[in-house]
C-alpha cells in the first residue's frame, strides 16, 4: 500500500473533522509558536543580557540538544512500555515549569548562564520523550493511508509558528527584554497540555513482554533501523544535516548581532520571512511526492535545495540581510518536504509496538548529532569568526544528499512499503 494516493481537499477535510487529531494539531500550533519565540529570547538573553561569547552560546545550544545522545535511546524503550498521550502531557507541564522560571529569575536580577544551561537541559529531556512520543502516538489517532495528510498538516503548523512565532517573539524582546519574553513560551506548553488532555482515544497499554530487559529493547529499535537499508541512509543524511544545522543555530543570533548589527525586531521578521520557505515545503510537500515519487523527494530535496546555503556567509549589511532570509527558505522549503516524505515512511513501515524504539533510535542518530555541531560551531566562531563558521556550515549542507545518492533510494520512484507482522523485530532486507 502507499500512503501518497491520499490528498488534498477531501483528505484535508477528512483530517480536519476528526476530533482528536484537531486537537494534537491545536496542540502542536499552542508548543510550537511559544518555541519560536523562544527561538529568538533565549540566545539573545545570553548574548545582549548576559554578554556571552560565541563558544558560550553555543554550550547554550548544545544543551538544549545533549538530551538526545544521553536519554534517546533509553526514552523509546521505555515509551514502547506505556501509553504515548499521558507522556505528551507530562512533557508540556514539565517544559512549561522550566521555561517560566526566567522570567521570574530576570526580574530578580539572579539570572545566570548556569540558570539558562540547566533550563536548556531540563526542556531538552522532556521535548526526547515528546518528539518520540508524539511521532509514535500519530497512528494511533490516523490510519496508515492518512499519515502522510497528517504529517503534512503537523508541518504546516509548524512552519506557520516559524513565521508568526519569531515575529511575535522579536517585538516582546523589544518590548518586554529578552528574559520576560520568555513567559509566552510557558503559555504555549500549558495550552498544549490543556489541549492534549481533551483527547479522548482509547490508547491500549503495551503488554510487557516477560523477561524482557531494557538493554534488549533497545537493541530491537538499534537493529531494526541500521538492518534496514533505507532507513539507515535516511538516518545517516538527517544526521549529517542535523550536524550542519546545529552549527548555523550556534552561530547565527552572534552574526546577526554582532556583525550585521541587527536589533531584536528585526532578527524576528528575519527568522519569520525565513520560515515561510518550510511553510511552503509542508504545503507542497505531498503533491510533490505525488509528481516525482516519495522515494525521489527524499532525495531531491536536499540536492536542490542544499546549494542555497550559501547564501548565509555572503549576507552582509543592509540589502545583504535578503541573502540570509532567502538561503534560509529554501533550505527550510527542502527540509520540511524531506521530513514528510522520510517520517512518513518510517511509520508505516514500522510494526506498531516498536514505534517508540524505531522513532527513539532514528532521534539518537540524527538530533544526537546537534550538541557536537553546536560545540564545534561555538569553537570554530570564537576563534575565526561567525562568518567562518557559517561557511563550514554552508559546506556541510553540500554533502547531505551523498548518502542518499549512493544508496536504493537513487533507483526508485515510490517506497517499498509491505504489511509487516506485529511482532516483527526487523525487516527482511
């Protein structure tokens, strides 16, 4: 079967009227603008409030990421023993307590670089459980053929609180400061948490498997994405790109600072007009694979998309900021198409009761990535300058696709996706 025979209105509508799913998208449109803003707060407190150095506000990045390599695989043995929603909720409620105590330490005057490192780390363990959770929980709430419809939607919202989140977060930053701006990321993880706990679907609990040890389930999750010769170049080339992004997220709030002398406001609109480009991906991203394949789109997207990058060292002053804006979105454009298309993919291959594990060991290898490039972007801009550090970052999204070129995926249309039995514990490959 494949999923991408679904569509537009009809599909859209379908999705739309279903109660449930509504409410994990509002949800998701709740979490994510609150993100964004703090997207632009949190490093622009280190950097303007607390006077950080690049190597300093790339740790900050890194910790935000670190959960990844230390909890990741642990996280998805452990959310394959339990239902997904009650774990969703706890996530929010936790990262929105950790969040909201800035504002408050800001107001104070005992806001510290220790204070943001520990927020960072706190909000960075909680958001492992609900991104695995979250990808895992989808096809409880949507059948098979209506994941790609439902992934699509989720990136909408996500894009759109790409645009409407930095900008929103820029003008309180210029408004309020920094610090107190954060308070409306804590509103949108208790929106969240509120939305979440409307949802009414019958979630079965897992059966425990008797006898059965942590370290095995999570060698079952390990196993079945590296046995599987697609999923494991779609980890190997999210990981390279991951690694990349992560320098551009270290370095950039710097350069746009500190080189192009941007004031918060304009960072925002910047990051905002950015983002329209993975908007456009989300929406695109399903007739696209229609018209070329959803194999095809995997690996297009980066080819074509990945040179824009750029763009971001040759921005300049003035005029010059365009450069950045428009790198920006038609990497996210290709970025956003990729994910739909990949992660699609990944849930309907997977036997349902190794989502947790197979989305948790995906998580490990590609976001376990973003804490080393944040480091190395931090180092290489404290020691040759941002610019230069944007340059290796540019270089770095040229070499994305290799994986993929190289690899089955080159010589298909569509992905092979066959029924696979529940207790599967990897794919004949």
């Amino acid at each position: 079967m494949n999923e991408i025979t679904e569509t537009p209105s009809s599909s859209r509508s379908r999705l739309l009227g279903h109660r449930d799913f509504r409410l994990l998208l509002s949800g998701a449109a709740a979490a994510q603008t609150g993100s964004q803003v703090t997207l632009v707060a949190l490093p622009l407190a280190a950097v303007v409030v607390l006077d950080a150095d690049p190597f300093r506000v790339g740790l900050l990045t890194a910790a935000e990421t670190a959960a990844f390599l230390l909890v990741g695989l642990p996280a998805g043995a452990w959310l394959d023993r339990m239902r997904k929603l009650p774990v969703l909720i706890r996530a929010d409620v936790v990262r929105c307590l950790a969040v909201g105590s800035i504002p408050p330490a800001a107001a104070l005057g005992v806001l510290t670089m220790t204070q943001l490192y520990l927020v960072a780390l706190v909000t960075g363990v909680a958001t492992v459980f609900f991104d695995v959770a979250h990808q895992s929980f989808l096809p409880s709430v949507l059948p098979r053929e209506h994941l790609v419809g439902g992934n699509g939607a989720l990136e909408t919202v996500r894009s759109s609180a790409q645009i409407a989140g930095p900008g929103l977060g820029g003008g309180l930053v210029q408004l309020l400061g920094a610090p107190l701006a954060i308070v409306a990321d804590a509103c949108g993880y208790l929106a969240s948490a509120v939305l979440l706990a409307r949802i009414r679907i019958e979630e079965p609990r897992p059966e425990p498997e008797p006898g059965r040890s942590l370290r095995a389930e999570m060698g079952e999750g390990l196993r079945f994405v590296l046995r599987h010769p697609l999923l494991r170049v779609i980890a190997a080339a999210t990981a390279v790109s991951n690694l990349f992004a992560a320098v551009l997220m270290a370095v950039q709030t710097v350069f746009w600072v500190r080189v192009l002398d941007l004031p918060p406001g304009a960072i925002g609109v910047l990051l905002s007009a950015s983002a329209v480009g993975g908007l456009a991906g989300a929406l695109c991203a399903g007739r696209l694979a229609r018209a070329v394949g959803q194999a095809r789109l995997i690996w297009l997207a980066p080819v074509v998309t990945g040179p824009f990058a750029v763009l971001w060292p040759l921005s300049g002053r003035g005029a010059g900021v365009l450069l950045f804006g428009v790198g920006s979105a038609v990497v996210l454009f290709g970025a956003v198409a990729y994910n739909v298309a990949q992660v699609s993919f990944r849930q309907t291959v997977c036997p349902p009761e190794l989502l947790g594990r197979m989305n948790a060991t995906m998580r490990f290898l590609v976001w376990g990535t973003l804490p080393l490039g944040a480091l190395a972007g931090g180092a290489v801009a404290d020691a040759a300058g941002p610019r230069t550090a944007l340059w290796l970052c540019a270089a770095g999204f040229l070499v994305v696709p290799v994986p993929l070129l190289l690899s089955p995926l080159r010589r298909l249309r569509e992905l092979p996706v066959e029924d696979v039995p529940r207790a599967a514990a990897s794919p004949a490959s």
